[in-house]
C-alpha cells in the first residue's frame, strides 16, 4: 500500500463516518428544539421577562456528532414569531438529559 492509496482510504472512511453520523444522529424536532432553546435562555437569567415556546421557531441545520461531550453540534436558525422578523443564526449543542427531555446549549 502506497501514500496515495493509504490517503484515499483516510478520506473516503472520514465521509462516510460523516455520512453515517448524519443518518442515525437523534435530532430534536424544530418544536423540541425551540422548547430546549427557551428553558436554556430563561436559565441564564439574562432575560427581563422569561421567554416561552410559542415565541420562537427553531429549524436545524448542518448538525454533526458533538465532539466535545454527548449529543450533537447543530447550526440552528431561530425566528422569533412575529411577523417580520428575521431569523438569527446560533451554533447550539442537543443532547438527551435522563429524562429523555432534550437539553439545549449555547457553543462557540
């Protein structure tokens, strides 16, 4: 086995270990994912008035493996529900507390 070839087995076992994560990743679904965001922001205590779930609409993007602890890493457009607002982009971690409740955090 060569360079070359040692190379090629390196990146075609990297995209389909992607390609694996992505189709057996357990992701929240969007009213799952805007219940967790809400009960993380009303946790930091950075709010005048606590946040409910009806108030924002979550949809996930890219997500992968989290490699920093359990769960996954998505890329989450959030929208207020509001009419005219627009959406903001926030990186947020998903994982599953004991209860099986999904738990939302903010990551860099």
């Amino acid at each position: 086995m060569n360079m070359r070839t040692s190379a090629l087995g390196v990146i075609i076992g990297i995209a389909w270990s992607a390609a694996a994560i992505a189709q057996t990743a357990d992701l929240p679904t969007p009213q799952e994912a805007a219940r967790a965001y809400v009960k993380a922001t009303n946790s930091m205590g950075m709010v005048w008035e606590k946040k409910k779930e009806g108030d924002y609409i979550v949809n996930l993007g890219e997500c992968a493996k989290s490699s920093s602890g359990p769960g996954v890493n998505c890329i989450a457009s959030i929208k207020t529900n509001v009419p005219n607002s627009k959406p903001f982009h926030n990186k947020l971690g998903f994982s599953r507390s004991p209860s099986g409740e999904w738990v939302a955090t903010f990551e860099r």
